[in-house]
C-alpha cells in the first residue's frame, strides 16, 4: 500500500457518502408523492449511464469507495428512473381527466 493511500481512500468514501446520498431526498420525496412527474428523464438516463461506466472504471483500479457509492448511486438512480419511465408509461394508458 503507497504511503498516504488510506488518506485518500478515507477521502473518498467521504465524497462517496455525500455525492451518492444526494440523491436520497429526490427519491424519497416521489416515494412521497407518489409521482415522479417533475423529474428530468434525460438527466436520470445520463446520470445511471455515467454511474454505470464510473463502477466499471473503480472495478478496474479497484477501488473500494468508488465501487461502493457507485453500486448505491445506480440502485438509487435507477430507482427514480424506473418512477419517472412508470409515471410516463401511466400517463399514455390513461389520458389526462378533461377541464372542467
């Protein structure tokens, strides 16, 4: 192990916690809510697809924090992608109650 390395691996759990934590109170607030209609589907699409290619790269220098948030990040991602493409199939079935 280089000199330094559980600094820094320290560090990166750390930044793990919080970036792949921010994104707890948007799925939660749709568990809420029950709707995940204010989401951006790009964003989420993007968002899983980068997680997806980031866990591939921490597999492959191996390393602990990234693969962690990583795995965490994309259960939570794709969980607001899987509302928001659940809310989009629902609202093409049932077309919106007219105005009264």
């Amino acid at each position: 192990m280089q000199p330094g390395s559980t600094l820094l691996e320290t560090l990166g759990f750390i930044a793990a916690v919080l970036t792949t934590l921010s994104f707890l109170p948007q799925a939660l607030r749709i568990r809420r809510l029950g709707t995940a209609g204010d989401v951006s589907l790009t964003m989420y699409l993007m968002m899983v697809t980068g997680q997806v290619l980031w866990l591939i790269y921490a597999l492959v220098i191996s390393s602990p924090s990234m693969i962690a948030a990583n795995i965490v990040g994309i259960a939570l991602v794709g969980w607001v992608t899987g509302m928001k493409l659940r809310d989009l199939r629902r609202a093409r079935i049932r077309p919106p109650a007219p105005a009264e």
